[in-house]
C-alpha cells in the first residue's frame, strides 16, 4: 500500500498517550550532553520522542520518569531550561523559524 499525499504521520504523546498527527505534537530530541531539547522542525538527527503542546503534558515532563525509558538511555536525562517557555511561544510549535526553533 503506497502513501499518498494525504497520509500523515500518526504519533503518541509520551506524557498522555493520545495519539495525534506528527505535525500536533512536539518533537523531542537528546542531544550529545543529555540533555531533551524540543525539535520543531523534525530535523534533528537521532531518536525523537513526541509531547502534546499543551501545557499539561509539558508539566508532566517533569513528574514521570518516562524520559530514560523513551530514549533508551541508562545515564540521567535533563530538560533544557527552555522547553518550558515553549508553550506561550507558538511559533516554537509551528517550526515556523524563530528563537526556539534554533535551541
């Protein structure tokens, strides 16, 4: 079965476990330091995991321990400082260029 024009990534909140199109969520990505960066354009090499843009999910990020477990990492994983001031900056979640699209 070939994939047309109209197909669209289905991917899974790592925080509620809805399952969105790829262009609803925000892609996570770990860096060579450990540390969880977002990845608004989807180009960031490695293994990416994907969050709800919303605020709720983004709060989440810190109380679960999924993080590890999704990056398939043994050693501690941080999140960057500015992962958080995302949700009251749409154009981070847009990919569109901007501050946050260059973290």
């Amino acid at each position: 079965m070939s994939k047309g024009k109209g197909h669209i990534p289905i991917r899974t909140c790592i925080c509620c476990r809805a399952r969105r199109g790829r262009n609803d969520l925000l892609r996570l990505v770990l860096d060579a330091d450990g540390m969880v960066v977002p990845d608004a354009g989807g180009r960031k090499p490695g293994r990416g995991a994907y969050v709800c843009r919303d605020a709720g999910c983004l709060s989440l990020l810190h109380k679960i321990n999924r993080l590890q477990r999704v990056f398939r990492t043994k050693r501690p994983v941080a999140l960057h400082p500015d992962l958080f001031g995302l949700s009251a900056m749409p154009e981070a979640f847009n990919g569109k260029a901007g501050a946050a699209s260059r973290l």
